[in-house]
C-alpha cells in the first residue's frame, strides 16, 4: 500500500500527469497522448508550410508578381481538413465526458465544504456504533512544505492535509461539493477528478 501512495506523490521536476489510480484517469492520459502526437504533427506541417512559403516566395526569387489570387480548391481543402480533425477529435472526447458524468446509485454520500484555507467533510450514512447520529465530520487544514517530514515520500506537494478522506473502494460515492465564502476547487489528481466549489450550490 505505501508503495501505491509513493507512485501517486509527484516527484522533483515532474513535467507529466500522475499515475492513474482509476479508469478515467487513464482515459484522459491516453486521450492526452494522442491529442500531443496530432498536434506535433500539426505544428511541423504548419511550420514547414511556413518556412517553405517564406524561402520560394521571397522577391529575389520571384521576379515577377504571381497573378494567382485565389483558388476555391484550395479553399475547401484548407477548411474542410481542420473540420474533419475536430470532427475525430470530438468523438473520444464526448465519449470520455460521458463517461465521467456517469451516474449511479449512490451507497455512500460524501459533502465536501470549501473553507478558507480549509475543507470540511461530512460522510452520511455512515453507521457508527458509539454515536446517534449517523454522520462523520471532520476538518482537514492544508499543510504547508515546512510542516511535511524530511523525507517527503508519500506526501503530496501543496496537497497534503493534516487528515485524509479514507473512502471505501469498489462502491459507487456520491460526492457534493459546495463552498461557504468564495470559489475554491476540489481535486484528486490521480483520479482525474476535479470540481468547483461554489458558494451556495
């Protein structure tokens, strides 16, 4: 289990996403992968496209001026390419989406309150033995980089907090998340999830 938790922490000069920890995560690193491969070969063309046009069409290489104007051939192709790149594009990316907005019944119902500089959190129907009620609440502050051991290992940067949120795996969560002063964002990045949380929703 602590070398899960050290896969997920980012490291030093980590320039990429971390680890997936769940479905849709992947989804969205995978999706990210080809999006990268499509738009590098977009910008090479594009720049070649460019460098070819500066170095053939300078005046010392052209005498005389062109009497080419415009080209309705040419025209389509450069308009209909893009729309057909966006078009393939669109479908892993609505399917990705769908996929995230997927809804379920809920086992567990999880509400998450954006504080400055705080979160609190209340799990219900939770059935605890020693209390009536059936709630959990508790406050999680953000620890600062000083607060963090020596060694860092297991521990998120700028996401620690001086509790967890220990959730059951393998059940459907329902997950609410409000705010009670101004706009503050809730995330779990090895989840790919991320949710505003705003000041009476």
């Amino acid at each position: 289990m602590i070398f899960i938790i050290q896969c997920d922490s980012p490291a030093l000069w980590q320039t990429y996403l971390s680890d997936p920890a769940s479905i849709t995560m992947e989804g969205i690193l995978i999706f990210n992968k080809h999006l990268l491969f499509l738009l590098t070969v977009i910008v090479i063309f594009v720049a070649w496209l460019l460098l070819y046009t500066i170095y053939y069409f300078v005046e010392y290489n052209n005498k005389f001026s062109s009497k080419f104007v415009h080209s309705k051939e040419l025209e389509i192709v450069w308009t209909s390419i893009p729309a057909l790149i966006l078009l393939i594009l669109s479908t892993p990316s609505f399917t990705l989406l769908y996929a995230m907005d997927e809804i379920s019944e809920p086992e567990l119902t999880l509400k998450i309150l954006g504080q400055q500089w705080f979160w609190s959190y209340e799990i219900s129907e939770f059935n605890s033995c020693q209390k009536q009620e059936q709630s959990l609440k508790y406050v999680c502050y953000m620890m600062a980089l000083d607060g963090l051991p020596t060694t860092k290992q297991g521990y998120f940067r700028l996401l620690e907090t001086n509790k967890r949120v220990i959730l059951p795996t393998n059940t459907h969560l329902r997950l609410l998340v409000s705010a009670a002063d101004v706009l503050h964002s809730w995330t779990v990045p090895s989840f790919g999830l991320k949710v505003d949380a705003c000041p009476g929703r």
